[in-house]
C-alpha cells in the first residue's frame, strides 16, 4: 500500500513485496513524482511477499538516499541477523501501540496481531490524518484470535484494508 502525502511532497510505503517496483513506478507515475523515490518502508512480517522487495535497493540506496525502513523488534533482529539483509542499513524501530510522527499531518501507529510469527512479530497499522483514517492488516489468521474486535477497529476508521477483503 502507498502513502502518499501531496502538500508535504512526501511518500511511502507499506509492505516490500516482490512487485515493489511496479509499485513504486505507479506511486511516481500516477501520484508523485520527485528525486526521492521513497521516504520510508513500513514492513508488517517476515513472509516473503512482504519483505523481499527491499532486494531492489542496495545498502547505497538505503543510506545515500536516505530511506527508513520502519520495522517491530523482531523484524529488525531477522534481517539484521540474516544476509543478504544484513547489509541494510538505518533500520528504524517501532513498538507496539506506539505513534509515530510523520509529518505535521500524518501518524502511524503499529499494533500486534495474531499470525504464524515464526521469524518475526506481525503488525497492522493505522494511518491518521486530520481528515482521514486507516487501517492496513494485510495478513492475520483469525479475526477471532485478535484481543481487538474488527467490527469495532473497522467503525472507528474511514478506510480498512486487508489483502483478501475489503471493509
Ligand atoms: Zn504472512
């Protein structure tokens, strides 16, 4: 999912699937197009579909071109601990239930959800504007082994988005 912020000429992404190039040339070609390719990379888990396109970007890209890769605790242990994604650098981390500031109009925050976490935690998030809100949970087993209600998640947000099903 892309995230793109027009006023503050800013995006990112949620997600480094394998398609990410596709997907960043559709995030320039039909939203926004500038120098930086992309400020930052918010990853959910360790399943392939959702972490190996940051193959696209070598330790050059991450560092020269200053793209953040926002990831949980776990997640920043696996690739730190494990080539080729070892070589990426300026991972930065995040915590469950804990805001982060984009910009002086966007906030992100992860939140735990339950999946098969064999290499990493899995997260969701919520992305608020002063407008608009979402929430993005790509991948979960059961909505009924989550200690939140969807129903309820669902309610509070203008936009949810799962990779199967749309709210
Ligand atoms: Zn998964």
């Amino acid at each position: 999912m892309g995230l793109v912020d027009l006023e503050n000429q800013q995006k990112w992404l949620f997600d480094a699937t394998p398609d990410m190039h596709t997907q960043l040339a559709a995030l320039e070609q039909y939203h926004l197009k500038k120098e930086k390719i992309i400020e930052g990379i918010f990853l959910t888990h360790a399943h392939i579909g959702h972490y190996t396109g940051l193959m696209y970007f070598g330790r050059e890209a991450f560092s020269k071109k200053n793209i953040k890769v926002f990831a949980m605790p776990k997640m920043k242990t696996y690739l730190t601990n494990n080539g080729p994604w070892s070589q990426l650098v300026s991972l930065q981390n995040l915590q469950h239930d804990s805001t982060m500031v984009l910009n002086n109009r966007l906030d992100v925050t992860p939140f735990l959800v339950p999946h098969r976490d064999e290499f990493s935690e899995t997260v969701g998030y919520k992305i608020e504007s002063s407008k608009k809100s979402v929430l993005f949970i790509p991948d979960i087993d059961k909505w009924s082994r989550w200690e939140r209600n969807i129903i309820q998640q669902v309610k509070k947000v203008d936009y949810a988005f799962n990779r199967r099903h749309f709210f």
